[in-house]
C-alpha cells in the first residue's frame, strides 16, 4: 500500500471552493483511476492549509496516474486558489488499523 500526501496553503476566501471541488470532482475522478483504494481531504481553516492523502495499492499505481496526468489534471482545479505551490510527498504505509489497509 502507498500513500500520496499533498498540501496546499489556500487563500482564505477561496477554502471552501477547494473543499467542494475536492469533494465534487477529485475523489470521482480517483475512484476511476487503477490501484485507488481510498482518499480523504484534511483541512485547518485557521491556518489554510490543505492535506490531500491518497492511498493506492502499490507505489507503482500512483506514479502510474501521475504520469497518465490524472495528478496533474487534478491540481490544475486549484490553481487559482493557492497561496502558494503544493508540496507532493509518496509513503508507503506500514501499519494501519483501518480494515481496508489490512493485509496488502
């Protein structure tokens, strides 16, 4: 199992745009891509910040949709409303308690 996580600093005016359209196209989008398993949006509104967790069954699969642009295409919805640029990291996971994320 891999983890992809992306932050972003969002304008304040704009956070819950970029909730909505998370909620409205980023995870359909996701679930039609190989290997997805699940997503969640984490967000401060204090502080605008944005975490994107993205959970794919192996490493390969999400450098497989960056490469078939879906990340790319996916980002682009934010453009306009970022503070600054987002910061992309990848983890594999290694413990989990959620039953979706055992055994793989």
């Amino acid at each position: 199992m891999f983890a992809r996580l992306t932050t972003l600093n969002v304008r304040q005016d704009k956070i819950d745009e970029a909730i909505a359209i998370y909620r409205k196209s980023v995870i359909p989008a996701a679930r039609k891509q190989k290997g997805f398993v699940a997503a969640c949006l984490l967000s401060d509104r204090e502080t605008r910040k944005g975490i994107s967790l993205t959970f794919w069954k192996s490493e390969e699969d999400a450098l497989a949709n960056e490469e078939n642009r879906y990340y790319q295409e996916q980002l682009i919805k934010f453009i306009d409303l970022m503070q600054t640029p987002p910061i992309r990291e990848g983890y594999e996971v290694t413990a989990s308690s959620a039953k979706a994320f055992r055994g793989r």
